[in-house]
C-alpha cells in the first residue's frame, strides 16, 4: 500500500488523534463520545463493543475508523446460521497429494468488524474468545498467531430484538469498552441527511495513521503516569461492586485492569501525561457496566448497571 503523506512519524499524538477525531466526525455527526470511546479502546489495545438499535451508525463508525487507520479490515455479518469455520478458518483436503491446507478465515485481519455478533449462536460466539484473549487462532492442534495490531469492533442490537442471543458473561468480559450511540439530535440528523445528499462521506474519510502508528500510541498510552493515590481510587471503585447488595458479581482484576488502560488512554486524547480521578470517572460506566451481573431484585426493581455504577462512584471519596 502506497503510504500517504499524512501517515507521518510524529512524536506528538495529537498531531494524529486531531486529524482522526476530524475524520471519523465527518462521518458520525454529533457523536463525538461514541468516537472518544472508540478511541480509547483503541489507543489501550482493547476491543470495542457498540450497542444500539439498527440504523444509528454504528457499522458506519467501525468502517470510517478502519479507513482513517490504513489497516486491513474484514467483516464478518453474524447470522443463526454462521459457523465457528465461517470466522476461524478451515483445513482443506488437497486432492493431489491428500494433504489438508489450511485457509484463513477473515479473523486474519487487524481490525475485524463482527456486525451483528448476538444474531449467532453462543457456539460461533465463543469461538472469538482465544483470539480476543491472547490474539492467535488454535485448530487442529496447531496455534496461529493474528496480526498486530488486531482489534474486534462488535455491534450488536438491543437483547429484547427478536433473533438475538444474549452475549455471555465471559464474551462480554473481552470488551474494554461498551458503547452506545444514540439518536443524533434535529441539527445533527439534518447534516447527515444533506452530507450524503450526493456521496457519502464515508468515501472520502483519509487514511491519517498507519499500523506502525497505532502501536507507538499504544505504547504512548502504557508510558501515562498512574499515580499511587488515583489508582488506589480506581481499585476502591472497582472493590466496591464487589460487596454490592443488588450486584450478584462484581467486577473482577481484568475489568479493574480494562479500567487502568482505558484511563491512560483518556488521559492521552485530553492531552495529558497523567491520568486524573476524572478520567476513571469518565469511563467507569463505558468499561464496568457491561461486566456486571444484577441480582434478581435489582432487575426486577427496574435498576440498571450504570445506575449501579454511578451510585458506586457516589461512594468512593475522590483524591485530592
């Protein structure tokens, strides 16, 4: 691929994340923390998962962030019918010398897009799991390493749609962040309506980063300073769902370590060498909610886990 003479090194990363943020606005109008959000995910090498009903961008905001970042990107549209092979990959019979080739499913990729992930089976879901997890493929015995840097960007509708599987638990734990897109208000929604009047924007977003990029911010986001007082606040949030009464499970180590890596990574899009107790405050709902389990009171009495986690936040004294 020929590079850009955008996709210059930088030892600032604003001088990438602005030209980025501008680019995925041209698209996603009036969503600008959906894109922050998208971002984080990114920028703290998690995966993303984006929750709404149809029709709100939420396809068109993972397509506009593969272009924007010059990686190869494969779509995988989940379906009752799609198979654990239809993702992964399969072993092929040669007929002239009765050997097996394997042929890589589209998981090869660096950023997979798997639209609609809860209209398939559990089965097909799990079989994303290994390589969320520790980012390689195993079958047939032999293990397979993904290319780097590799993402899973989820939409998924709303459970109560007809058709759908609930995420389980353990899927769901995989996901840095969960986002929600929302209807755009009047003004928004009339500049999407006259931005494709005769193109889509989508067709013009500029490629502003290149995978290289992508992991120096990476590493940019690791080198934010944490102090001791912040992350004690952080872990004190994360203890106390723990002993929630309307909490059945609380959030465990890797949620409390999503939250870690998703505050560097706020902290680096604000400018900032150093993460605060408003970037763990920003994010707690985005990255906890989505890991917690109700009890049967809670979500019979009408409570949601950002409710939870809000009052959660209510109750954990902030650091000076």
């Amino acid at each position: 691929m020929a590079t850009s003479s955008a996709l210059t090194t930088s030892s600032d990363p604003q001088a990438i994340l602005a030209p980025l943020r501008a680019a995925l606005g041209k698209v996603i109008r009036g969503k600008s923390e959906a894109i922050e959000l998208m971002l984080v995910g990114i920028l703290s090498d998690g995966h993303v998962l984006v929750e709404d009903v149809p029709g709100v961008g939420k396809t068109t905001l993972a397509k506009a962030l593969a272009k924007a970042l010059a990686m190869e990107f494969h779509r995988v549209q989940f379906t009752p019918d799609l198979l654990p092979a239809d993702i992964l990959g399969s072993s092929v019979l040669d007929p002239r010398d009765g050997s097996f080739d394997f042929r890589p499913g589209p998981i090869f990729t660096q950023i997979l897009l798997a639209d609609e992930i809860n209209r398939a089976s559990p089965r097909t879901q799990s079989a994303l799991l290994e390589a969320m997890s520790e980012k390689q493929v195993t079958l047939d015995g032999t293990t397979r390493p993904l290319p780097a840097p590799f993402f899973v960007i989820a939409t998924q509708n709303p459970t109560e749609f007809q058709g759908t599987y609930p995420l389980p638990e353990a899927q769901l734990d995989r996901f840095r962040v969960r986002v929600s897109m929302g209807y755009p208000d009047e003004r928004e929604e009339l500049e999407v309506l006259f931005d494709r009047r005769t193109v889509d924007p989508l067709d013009a977003v500029p490629a502003v980063a290149d995978a290289a990029q992508v992991r120096a911010l990476q590493e940019a986001t690791r080198a934010v300073t944490v102090r001791e007082d912040v992350g004690l606040y952080l872990l004190r949030v994360v203890r106390a769902t723990r002993d929630h009464r309307d909490l059945e499970q609380g959030v465990s180590p890797r949620g409390a370590l999503a939250l870690f890596r998703a505050s560097q990574a706020r902290a680096l899009l604000e400018g900032r060498a150093w993460v605060s107790p408003q970037d763990v405050q920003a994010l707690a709902v985005p990255v906890l909610a989505h890991r917690l389990r109700l009890s049967h009171q809670a979500r019979y009495g009408g409570q949601s886990a950002r409710q939870l986690v809000e009052a959660v936040l209510a109750g954990v004294e902030v650091p000076a």
